[in-house]
C-alpha cells in the first residue's frame, strides 16, 4: 500500500542477495491496509527497520574458589570481585568495548552482531563469536589499566551473541595468589618488589 518504487538489484540489508522482483516498480511495505468487520478489532503492527545489529551482554565476574557469606549478595555463592574490574570484549585482537563491574562484580553491555541466516544450527541464525577478556591490563592506548589487579587471572571467555537478545553470562577467574579475596598483596609490589624482604625461623628442641 505505499508508494510505488523501483525495486533494486540487491537487497539493503544483505548486500550481494538478488531482489526476488529486481528491476520491478511495486509498491513500499511501509504502510498497509486493514479489512475491519463491524464489533471487531484490527491489529496495527509497525516493523522498525535498522541496518545496525546490537546484541546485549550480561554477567558477572567472581572468584571461583572464593565463598561468599553475604547473603544478600546477587552472587551469593561464589565471592565477586570488588568494584572495577576492567573487562574487554574484543574479535581478533581489536577491542570493541571495555567495561567496569559494580561493587556486586556484575557489568553489562552492548555490541555489535551478526545476522547470517540458514547456516547449519538449530536455529537458523549465525551469531557474532566474541572473546570477552576478565581482568585485562593494558587499554587500547598501550597503558596499564588502573583497575588492573594482578592477584586474579587473565581469563577470556568466547561467547556467542545474537542480534536483538541478551547472553547471559557466568564468567569466573581464579586467585593467582593467597589471600586475594581480602585483597591483600603478600607476594609482591606493583613494582615486583618482593613485599617481604626476609624471614628468619628458629626453632627451639623440646626439653627430653
């Protein structure tokens, strides 16, 4: 019912896809015509084209030795990282976005996907496949993150991330040394300066 136009060669939305009626002058899918019978009502729908393909990700980042005794904690059973722990998602080394837990270790975003159809799986749709990279140290810059702590590991998880829906995701890391969860740095400085220069142990024998 809209106006007519010529229909082009390829599809806008899928470049390199032949148009069924290329070459044709039809009419727009912008608008449409409803039969409405007397006492009842006629649903209107309105389609939102966008060229541009967001996907949401949600989830949280924890200490996966660490229990959490917090009971009103949203990550109740395993302990969460403190507030601010960079996490980045990248596709071949390019980083696409990098965000900050809250004090709870949770964070979400938005990034860009795919939508590929009739590929082999169960739905149908190709996803986008990004690594999402806990703890990263170093900003696109080249410069040390501030938030960085070198008590947890560099842990990347790749997951996959459809257009329009929201992965939710459980992406835990392991302490690299003790007390981590108290975040108390005993093995070294920042500066890689051993924080406990010497120890001296004695022993005394019990008396026979």
């Amino acid at each position: 019912m809209g106006d007519p136009h010529l229909v082009p060669a390829e599809l806008s939305l899928f470049p390199g896809v032949p148009c069924e009626f290329a070459g044709q002058t039809r009419p727009l899918c912008d608008r449409k015509q409803v039969l409405v019978s007397t006492g009842k009502n006629a649903a209107a729908d309105f389609f939102l084209h966008r060229s541009a393909k967001a996907a949401r990700g949600v989830g949280f980042a924890n200490n996966d030795l660490g229990a959490e005794f917090n009971q009103f904690s949203p990550t109740s059973v395993r302990r969460s990282l403190p507030l601010g722990y960079p996490s980045r998602c990248e596709m071949g080394g390019k980083e696409y976005h990098r965000v900050y837990t809250d004090e709870f270790g949770c964070y979400n975003f938005l990034i860009p996907s795919t939508f590929a159809i009739s590929v082999p799986a169960p739905s149908g749709v190709g996803p986008q496949m990004m690594t999402l990279v806990l703890t990263t140290p170093v900003k696109p810059d080249g410069t040390i993150d501030e938030f960085y702590n070198p008590l947890y590991s560099i842990t990347p998880w790749t997951f996959q991330y459809y257009p329009g829906t929201t992965s939710y995701l459980d992406t835990p890391l392991v302490p690299l040394a003790a007390f981590a969860p108290a975040d108390v740095k005993l093995d070294t400085e920042p500066n890689n300066t051993p924080a406990i220069l010497s120890s001296t142990a004695r022993r005394q024998d019990s008396a026979r």
